[in-house]
C-alpha cells in the first residue's frame, strides 16, 4: 500500500511505497485561483487529504482523486489559545488522525499542549 508525502511544503503531494520509497502517483494541490503552495503534514482521511499548510494556522481538506481544495480550516483561536499558556509558542504545524475516535489530534511549534477536535469528515 502506498503513502502519501510532501516534505518540500510544495504544490504537489506523492504516492509512495513505502519499503522502497518509489512515486507511484503525483498529485497537485488546486484551489479555485490555480495551483496551491505550501501544504505540510498530510493525514488521509475518508477518501480526503488533510494538509496543514506551512506557517500558517490552517488545514485544508483536498479530494485525494483530483487534488481540488474544497475546505479552510482556521486554527487561530487554538494558536491564541496556546499562546496564553505559553508566550513562546509559534504557529500550528501539526495534525494526527486517531482513526478509533475518529478524532484529529493538532499540535504547534513550541506548544504547551495538544488537542484533539472532531472534525465532520
């Protein structure tokens, strides 16, 4: 079974193998004005890839079969939040998909803590 993968913060998401690490598939990420720069931490989810996207506070939700972004997420009020606990926390860079609860864990530089959100799939 492949993975997905982009550790560039690139447009463009991989299907690789895991065990030799070949593409198989390429995948690139569009919204509504073109091509999308700067997707982070992938998670699939349901048929949708979840990317957080590179020094921001958002996640986006892309179609894995045609790479077209149909939803933002902002995260700035848990950024806030973090902050208040901790003056030296920097901006979310981190989801995790816990496929039991059905629940997405979400983590920052520097944070004091981690969240889990249930997000409607």
């Amino acid at each position: 079974m492949a993975s997905l993968n982009n550790d560039n913060g690139t447009k463009i998401i991989y299907n690789i193998y895991p065990i030799d690490f070949k593409r198989v598939k390429t995948l690139q990420v569009i919204n509504k004005k073109g091509s999308f720069m700067k997707i982070n931490k992938l998670e699939y989810i349901n048929n949708f890839i979840y990317a957080n996207v590179y020094e921001t506070n958002s996640i986006i939700k892309i179609v894995a079969s045609s790479g077209k972004i149909i939803g933002l997420l902002d995260l700035v009020s848990l950024t806030n939040e973090a902050k208040a606990r901790y003056p030296g926390s920097l901006q979310m860079n981190g989801i995790a998909y816990d496929p039991v609860s059905g629940k997405i864990f979400i983590t920052g530089k520097m944070w004091p803590t981690l969240y889990k959100r249930q997000f409607i799939h």
